[in-house]
C-alpha cells in the first residue's frame, strides 16, 4: 500500500470534507506535479495516464475507497445521468494525526490557493496546461518532469556546490587527529557522502 499517497489523501479530504473523484485525482496529480518541479520526482511515486479526463491512477480510486483505510465513498448520479463518486473521511479528525512533510504541506497550500476559486471546467483547464499534459496523446503514461528538466538540474547543481562547501569548510577547520574519533556517518557526510543517490534517479 502507498503510505504516502494515503497520507496526502486524508490531507487533501480532511481539508475539503468531500470531492468528488475528478476533483480528488485532480488534486493530487497537481500537487505531485507542484512537488516534481522542485524536487525531480512526485512525492507519491504513482505513475498516472492520460485517460478520460486528463491523468488518472487507479491506485489514488482504490485507497480512496477503502473504508479499511479509513475512507468512506458514496455513488451519486451526476446531472449528465452519468454515475460519479464522492470521497470523504470515515473519521474527520483523522486529519489531525496525518504526518507529511512541511515541505509537502506547503505544496499542498500552494496548489489550494491556485485553484480553491476554479469550478470544475476551470480546474480541468488548468491541468491541461500542465507539461506533462500539454503534448501527451489518450493512453500515453504522462512524464511528470517534463519541460523542467533544467531547472531541476540547476538546482541539484546549486545544492550540490552549497554541499561542497560545507564539506570544505569543515575539512579545513578539523584536525585529522578529530577526525579519527568521527564515526563513520559523521565522516561520510563531512568527506564522501553524495548529495544525489544514483539510485533514486
């Protein structure tokens, strides 16, 4: 199970109260676009498509809707007859004990506040505009990092020389005699230790 994406589901309805399942997938494809841009990857790791109405994953459906989870979902039909969902908290105060990241929080409040005054058609023109949707065909996996490519390595090349100079600093400032009474992480990350797992890449 994505731990991260349960977590940033119960933000996101602990927040709202209920959505709707296009505004919900919505939601949580701008925010792990908003993370992407900053960070090279989404925070939840869910690979969406370009399906009816723009990205889909059907992993963000599936906990969603699982009352075991902690979430409840009622069917309703829609004013075009056609059958649509809404999703909510089993226990509202849930949201309470949710435990993300400051800087997933911030981004959560960043796309809130860009798109909080959009009706539906509004918010799926937004989307739209994204990168990754903008030239992306029905059925297509969407790539999340597209057109920010450069400025994701600028920014690893900026962190990476702040890293640098840390390292440099304290090298020049410690006697070797201190540094054999270092562990081996303290002496990792003073001397060796990459900014980047290549790994993760």
């Amino acid at each position: 199970m994505n731990e991260r994406l349960r977590q940033l589901l119960v933000a996101i309805l602990g927040r709202c109260g209920s959505l709707s399942r296009t505004n919900l997938m919505k939601l949580v494809y701008l925010i792990d676009w908003e993370y992407a841009k900053r960070n090279g990857r989404t925070y939840t790791g869910l690979e969406y498509t370009f399906y009816h109405y723009g990205p889909f994953a059907a992993e963000v459906t599936q906990i969603a809707s699982s009352a075991e989870l902690g979430f409840h979902v009622v069917p309703y039909l829609s004013y075009g007859g056609n059958m649509g969902y809404s999703h909510s908290l089993l226990d509202p105060n849930l949201d309470d004990v949710v435990g993300l990241p400051s800087e997933v929080w911030y981004t959560v409040d960043k796309v809130f506040s860009q798109v909080d005054h959009r009706n539906l058609e509004e918010l799926l023109e937004y989307v739209y505009s994204t990168e990754p949707m903008q030239s992306a065909n029905r059925g297509e996996v969407l790539n999340m990092t597209k057109g920010i490519e450069n400025d994701i390595r600028r920014r690893r090349l900026v962190r990476q020389a702040r890293v640098n100079e840390r390292r440099t600093r304290s090298a020049t400032t410690l006697h070797p005699d201190d540094a054999r009474e270092l562990d081996d992480e303290t002496r990792a990350v003073i001397y060796a230790q990459p900014l980047f797992d290549d790994a993760e890449e």
